[in-house]
C-alpha cells in the first residue's frame, strides 16, 4: 500500500483486515452491515497505469465478503458471532467502510466464550459457495497429512485453510496412505481397502484389476486376506461371531467446547493477531474429492470449489440415424469424429494465393459497405469458399452468395438475414429488455410477430450497435479530465494519508426523534443516540445498544408487546379481594435474529418500473420520466415541457411522433440551427434517435423544428409558451456572425454556434452536448442597483440573476454552483423550466403573433430605423404608426407616405394642405402602399397611351 488509509474514527486499515461495509441506509433497505476482508486498495477507475497511478487518492477497495448463515438459509442460528467464508471479491467504494472488525478460524481460538464477550470479534469454520449454493468444511492446512511431501508443502507455503468437503476430511486429515503393492501415494479416488488387514491398493495394482469400487454396504478383502479366511473356513475352527461397528481412526481436529472465560485477554490479543499467509490475496484453496493433487502445484490453479463434471456416458448419448429402407446401411460414426463436424470456414489453412482469390471473390459479391461488414454475410462467406476449397476441383471461381442458406437439418434453403425490424417491433424489443433485462424468453413475448431464434439474432446486433455507439462516443470525447482534488498537491499531503468513510451515513441517525421515543426492540426511552430501525418493528427507531447490535451482529432483543385490556365496569367497582385473573408469567427474553419477524421484507418490486432520463440518467416514477408511447423517448416532464396527468402518463407520445400523425408541422425533424443530417443517418429509424436528449424538439413558427437543448441556450429565441415549451420564436434575429462562424467540433459552418462561456471557442449545442460539455445554469448575485432593471428569479433557495451556461469538458466546474438541466427545487419544477418561464417568455400580452414577427421583421430590414432617421424622431414615446388612409395599426410593415399620396387620398391639392403634410409624417400600411402604387403604375400606363 502506497499511502495510509484511515477511518473516520480514526482507525488505520491496511491490506487483510477486517471491516464492516454498508452502502447509505436508503440503498441498503434496513439490512444490517457486510462483514469482509480488504484485499486491496485500488485508485479511481479512470486514474491512469503504472506508476502514475500511485499519486492518486484511494477511492475503491477490493474486499472478500463473509456471509452471515442467515444470509444463505432460513435456519435459525443463536450464534451472531459466526460467520461464512467465501471465494468471492468485489469492488466497492472506500466510503462504505464503517469500522474494523475480527475474523478468526475456529480453530485458532481456545476461548470461544471470551472471544464472543468482545465487541466486533467473529469466526468461521465453513465456506459457502455462492455459484453451486452447497457449504464446505475448513480446516488448517497443516492438518493434511495424506498427501505426499512435495504437494502438502506446497499447501502449507501458501494457504493458510484448505476447503473440501465434509465426508472427504478424515482421509484427508489421516496418516499418509501408502499403497501396499507399490509403495506409492494412494489417492481416495483411485484406491480401495482391504476390510480385513486395513491396507490399501491401487485399483490398478489388484490383481486382476477392479474396475469399480464395491457397493455402499459391501467390503473387500485383498488377496491374502481372503486366502486365509478360506482356509479358516475349510478347517471349521473359525467361528463366527456378531460384527461390531468399527470406529473408524481420524486425525482431525477434536470440536472444541464453549470453555470458560479468560478474565486475561493478552491470550486473545496474541490469538487475533497470528499471522495468516495468503497466496495472490486468498488464504484458503479447494481441495475436496474433485482435484487433482498434482494441479496444486500449478500456481494458476483454480481455487475455487468443483462439482461432478457432467461430462460421460451418463451425461450425453450417441444416438445412431436412422438407416433408409432404400440404402445399404450406412456404418454408425463415433460422435464427435470429423464426418460429424460441420467445417464453418477453413481459412487459417489458405496460402497466400488462395487468400488473395478469396478476397476478390468477396469484392466482387458486393460493392455495398453494409453488407460486406455484416456478420452474417461474412459468416456465410467464409462457408462456402471453404466448401468450394474443399471440393474435388477446389476451385472458388464459382461460388456465388445468395440471400439464403441450407443447413443440413432443412429440406429448403432459409435466408441468413432475417426481415426487417419495424419501428414498432423495436420498440416492443426495447420495453422487454427494461422490463425483463436479457431473459429473451419473455422478451420474446413482448415481441409476438418474431420467432424465438430472430430475437436471439436482434439481441446480438442490438447489442452490438449500443456498444459500438458507446465506445465512439468515448473515442470522440477523448480521455476525461482528471480531478485535481484526486491528486495530492505535495508529499506532505501523502505521508498524512487520507481519511474515509463513515461510523454510519447520516441518513441513519435520527438527529430530532418524536417527544416520546421509544426503541423497537427493548421499550428503552431513553438513549444518547437514535438510530433507524428496519421494517416490522413496533416503532422505526432504536436505541444506541440496539441499533449497532443490529448493524453490527443482526441481532436484536425484541421485547414482546404487552397486551393491556381495558378493565369493564365489574372491575372498576371491585377495589379488593381476589384478582380475578392469574399472575402472568415471567416474560421470556428472546433473540430475534435475522430470519425471525424483525428481518426487513424483501422490497416489493413496484408494477410500474422506474424509467431513465437521457438528459440527466437519473431515474424516477414513470408521472415524471415520461417516456414516449412510440419511439420509447425517456425525458423528466420539466425538460421538455410535458404536463401530464399521471394516470395518462403511459399513453405520453413525444412532439416529434405527434407530428407524425397530426402533421401540423414539417415532417423533417432536422434542427433548423444544427448542421443538415447526412441521408445515412435519416435512414435510421426513429430519426433522431431516441436514446439521446436530442430526440426531444419543438416547432418554430415557421413550422420548422429546433432541439429543445438548442432553443433554450440560444440567447436570441423565445417561447410563446415557456411553461410547456411551445413555438419557438425569433430564429430570424439570431445574429450573422453565429450563422457563418465554423464550429469547432464537427469542422461545419452549417447552423447556428454558441459560445462557451469560459473560453472563446463556439460550436453548436448538439455537437456540445454529444461531446459531453457541462449544461447547466448558474444564479448571479445582483447589485441593489440594479434590481429595477434585471431580471431576478428564486432557486432552491438562491436568489439572483439565472444564466444558461454551456461550458467545455475540458474546464474545472467544482469550484462553480451549476444547476444541471433536470435538477429540481422543492416544488418539483426543474432548472431548465425555472429558467425559461423568468427569460424566455415571448411578450404575448402585448401583441399577438403575427405582429410579433413583424415587428422582428421591421427590426431586421430596419424599415422602422430608416423613416425614423430620416424624421430625426427616435423618441421611445412615439405612439405606434397609424396608416393614414385605412387607419390600421397592423400591418407587417408600414412606409412614410410622400405629400402627393396625401394630396391623392385627401383630394386636396392647395399648397397649404401640402405644406402641412410635409411637416406632420404620415404613415402608409403594406396593403395600401400596394394599392397606391398600382393605380399609381396604371394612370401613368393611361397616359402614355
């Protein structure tokens, strides 16, 4: 160990000591602590190899579980303190280390009493195996004596227990047994004893050899042996008496007693701490009546415990076909002989020639990309250029790949392709892996309209394509940036070592119990600390004794409720005499261990299964992750504007498959401020893809589309509903540098870029949030001054200006309080809804749509810019043009009106009228600016005429 881990209680723990380890109370549902051994410490998954990695803290630990008896039967076990070994590690956090604890062998304690007196001591003298579900017996390996020198040394060298089985340890823990014909080793397995001298021999050392040892019930007598009982026989001077059962002589370890306690306890201290040798980080190997003595000594060795191989005549049959009636019978082939092989491909064979023809041949098959990197085509490639290797001629020239295949147990050839999926056989797919994980079985139930082997075969390539989209997202994004709070800043840093976990999480202790509490288990009302109680309790806490008895040793002292009767009217008259029921009896005290009424129920899997948000992948009740009833989109409700009832949350159908069948909008869902799609990508289907957050999307008002993500950190849009997210309004003012500048991610100068907002570097938001970058929002303090003018808004208790930050992978936001998309306050609206409702509210109230985007329209063509300019009238209190001949107010746009309009609409063409025109300025809406001019174009086309 590179750097010393400490506890929070200040304890030191190292390599091979002992520990309680326990996830957060809510994650462990009540259950008490895990016992188990540290194997090693391990720095951070993503920490680099070698021997960089050692200037990285600690934040994983490998240990070696213990079970408890209960954990693994439903028999009750009085004893807290005795634990189950197990061949099996794994890998947790370093925070979930509670305390140090004691794990001694049986054997290595003299008194067990004494020893079970001590706090956080425990012992084992079994091994349960949690693959084959059967228990082992453990007994030190100097205890093995029949086993020859060089393989019990090498037993000893390294383990410190050997495992087997509970009928094979008087053999093992006998003298050394020696064959009686050739003085060799004789193993159990391969040797018998003669009932009446004790020796042993080899089967194959008998003459003539046994084949098989006696039956249960029946004994054997060597040669000699049985001779001389003959010739007793034949002298009739042998007689006969009742056999007595001999006992049979073992040198195994006798069991110890219960043994009086030590009032000293150097003894114990000594015992606790005897050194326990380990061979690759285990102390104890299997070695029972299914190994093989001389694989010990290969130090790659399995250790873990065997059963009977299923492999044998007992096992598998050869079946002969069936000869036909009309062909000579045909000769019965050995199973497993090359006639019964079926050669799938035989091109490690091939020379150099044959190799460069065989890729020819498959170039000229296909010129399609996708299906020369099929497997299934490639498979079925390879299947017949081997066939044609093979044949007489062997020539390839003429293979030729069609679109099906005939495998030897069919009469027709099957095509090897299976028939397109739908969008909503994909769908189904998709729901039985959530629902049922990799049981294909059901999931097959889920998808009817397909056999069983077309959902194995989907399932393959399914799972395929979710792993390669994976690794070429890591690939993309590159390596995360390390943590710099993961590396020590000096060697002081790491000489002082590191503190971790926690005596219990806080979630577990009780600060401010109810007035009156009670314990659970023993009544008490009064303790220094109160910890939560598991499930079937009277009252959900415990007392400090009672609380870490059963997080320490699942035990608890539950003290029956006393059942009190309301006394009747006859007894509250009476005041003397004899009481008119007996005493009760002395209240038993009882331990209640784990597989009693105390232990927590097994948690209850809920009907509506907890669905994962792809913006944040956290999960939650299916009223707040909707997911798509169509395209299987799994967004919280707040990030993509969704009000849902929640008996109608099943039948959610997101914006973009609503669109497909009401088609108020465009049917190409590309985002009007991301670079065009190439046409590979459209082909999938649902397009976007609905395992990422970009699938959620909104219509513009031009009936087009933008990603939500996109709209709400583009400063320049607006909602027209910012409360469900609907209509995204102003594309046409995003400005033009962000049109024309390249992002720096996907290289494209397509669409609409933002800016990180720690670095000067832009890109488009989709390609951001592929990359990884952090999105989220970040509340500004606001000076007094300027709270009239700012926007403020309140969350999570922080009050301030909201800003919708999108910054780089590649910058440190631990020191930054940034909100994430989907976080929500205590009202249970998220960040990105809180945000939009306080900045991104198109003014609605003060005019209605069309005018909006006139208005904008006016601000781009700077029509209204250009009349006020030249009036020298910017004044904000101007009232809103009025056209001066139909008196409307709407119009998308308006034109100063020349005095001759005025004089032509008026039918006055005195100076003095148009004087006034000329110093007044008058205003002239679209529709009659159109007018105008036509009559205007057609007197001049009268006059010329």
């Amino acid at each position: 160990m590179s750097h010393p881990v400490y506890l929070k209680n200040g304890d030191l723990v190292k390599v091979n000591d002992h520990v309680y380890c326990s996830p957060t109370w809510d994650t462990r549902d009540g259950t008490p602590y895990s016992v188990a051994r540290i194997m090693q410490f391990l720095p951070p998954e993503d920490a680099p190899k070698g021997e960089e990695s050692k200037n990285y803290l600690y934040t994983r630990v490998r240990l070696a579980w213990y079970y408890r008896p209960s954990d693994v039967s439903d028999r009750a076990v009085a004893d807290p303190r005795l634990l189950l070994a197990a061949i099996y590690s794994e890998v947790c956090d370093i925070n979930q280390l509670r305390a140090k604890c004691h794990v001694v062998h049986r054997d290595k304690i003299s008194d067990l009493s004494g020893w079970k007196k001590r706090p956080d001591r425990f012992y084992f003298n079994r091994l349960f195996d949690p693959y084959i579900k059967k228990e082992f017996e453990v007994i030190p390996s100097h205890d093995v004596r029949n086993l020859p020198d060089e393989i019990r040394d090498v037993l000893i060298s390294r383990y410190e227990y050997i495992v087997a089985e509970k009928e094979v340890i008087p053999d093992l823990t006998d003298n050394i047994r020696l064959c009686d014909t050739c003085q060799v080793w004789c193993p159990s397995a391969d040797s018998v004893q003669c009932d009446r001298c004790k020796k042993y021999f080899h089967m194959k050392c008998v003459q003539p050899p046994l084949i098989a040892k006696p039956s249960r019930g029946y004994g054997w007598t060597c040669a000699p042996c049985s001779r001389r009982h003959e010739e007793e026989v034949d002298s009739r001077d042998i007689r006969h008496g009742t056999p007595s059962a001999v006992k049979v002589r073992t040198n195994a370890p006798a069991a110890r007693g219960r043994g009086r306690p030590r009032k000293d306890k150097v003894l114990a201290e000594i015992e606790e701490n005897l050194p326990v040798k380990h061979f690759k980080m285990w102390p104890f190997r299997y070695f029972g009546q299914y190994t093989v003595a001389e694989d010990t000594l290969d130090p790659e060795d399995l250790i873990f415990p065997r059963t009977a191989s299923r492999v044998g005549p007992k096992y598998q049959a050869n079946v002969p076909a069936e000869p036909s009636p009309y062909s000579h019978p045909l000769e019965i082939e050995e199973r497993g002989s090359d006639n019964t092989i079926e050669v799938l491909g035989i091109f490690n064979t091939f020379t150099e020639s044959e190799l460069a023809e065989a890729e020819e041949i498959k170039k000229r098959l296909s010129d399609d990309p996708q299906v020369q990197s099929s497997v299934d085509w490639l498979t079925e490639v390879i299947r017949r250029l081997s066939e044609a290797s093979m044949a007489l001629d062997g020539s390839m020239s003429s293979v030729k790949i069609t679109p099906t295949r005939l495998e030897k147990w069919k009469k027709t050839e099957t095509p090897y392709t299976d028939k397109e999926w739908s969008r909503s056989e994909i769908a189904a797919f998709e729901d039985g892996i959530q629902q049922h994980g990799a049981e294909l079985r059901a999931v097959r139930d889920e998808v009817s309209t397909r056999s069983m082997p077309e959902v194995v075969r989907f399932y393959g390539h399914w799972k395929s394509e979710k792993v390669g989209e994976e690794n070429r997202r890591k690939r993309a994004s590159g390596p995360q940036a390390k943590p710099l709070i993961l590396q020590y800043k000096s060697t002081k840093e790491a000489e002082d070592g590191q503190r971790v976990g926690l005596s219990d999480d806080d979630s577990s202790i009780i600060a401010q119990p109810s007035k009156t509490p009670s314990c659970g288990a023993c009544r008490t009302r009064e303790s220094k600390v109160w910890w939560k109680a598991p499930k079937g309790l009277s009252t959900n806490i415990l007392c400090d004794t009672c609380g870490t008895n059963w997080r320490k040793y699942a035990d608890l002292n539950v003290r029956p409720l006393r059942e009190e009767s309301v006394p009747t009217t006859k007894t509250r008259e009476k005041r003397g005499g004899t009481p008119l029921s007996a005493p009760a009896s002395k209240r038993p005290r009882t331990s209640v261990s784990v597989s009693t009424q105390s232990t927590p129920p097994p948690p209850t899997i809920s009907i509506a299964p907890q669905n994962r948000c792809l913006a944040c992948t956290r999960t939650g009740p299916p009223a707040k992750v909707l997911k798509c009833k169509k395209c299987q989109l799994r967004v919280h409700a707040g990030s993509c504007g969704a009000i849902v009832d929640p008996g109608s949350a099943d039948s959610w159908v997101c914006d973009l498959c609503e669109n497909e069948e009401t088609q108020e909008a465009s049917i190409n869902p590309d985002c009007l401020l991301c670079p065009r799609s190439a046409n590979e990508d459209k082909r999938k289907k649902p397009w976007p893809p609905a395992d990422t957050f970009l699938r959620a999307s909104k219509p513009t008002e031009g009936q087009g589309w933008t990603h939500v993500l996109c709209a709400v950190f583009t400063s320049e849009l607006t909602f027209a509903d910012a409360s469900r997210l609907r209509l995204v309004e102003g594309l046409n003012t995003v400005s033009r540098h962000k049109w024309s500048t390249r992002c720096c991610l996907c290289g494209e100068i397509e669409g609409a870029v933002i800016r990180c907002s720690d670095c000067p570097k832009e890109f488009h938001a989709s390609c951001a949030w592929k990359q990884g970058h952090k999105f989220g929002f970040e509340i500004q303090p606001v000076k007094s001054s300027r709270r009239d003018t700012t926007i403020t808004t309140t969350f999570k208790g922080e009050s301030g200006c909201m800003n919708a930050i999108v910054s780089c992978r590649e910058h440190d936001h631990s020191k930054r309080d940034i909100y994430d998309i989907c976080e929500t306050n205590e009202g249970g609206e998220t960040a990105l809804q809180v945000y939009c409702q306080a900045y991104k509210q198109a003014p609605v109230s003060q005019a209605h749509a069309l005018l909006r985007k006139a208005r904008r329209l006016d601000a781009l063509l700077n029509i209204r810019n250009d009349n006020h300019a030249a009036q020298g009238s910017s004044t904000p209190s101007e009232p809103e043009p009025e056209c001066f001949r139909c008196g409307t107010q709407f119009s998308p746009a308006f034109y100063r009106a020349t005095p001759e309009d005025a004089m032509a609409v008026n039918g006055n063409s005195s100076g003095s009228n148009g004087n006034n025109h000329s110093r007044e300025t008058k205003w002239m809406c679209h529709k009659c600016h159109f007018e105008m001019n036509e009559t205007s174009t057609k007197s001049m086309g009268m006059t010329t005429s």
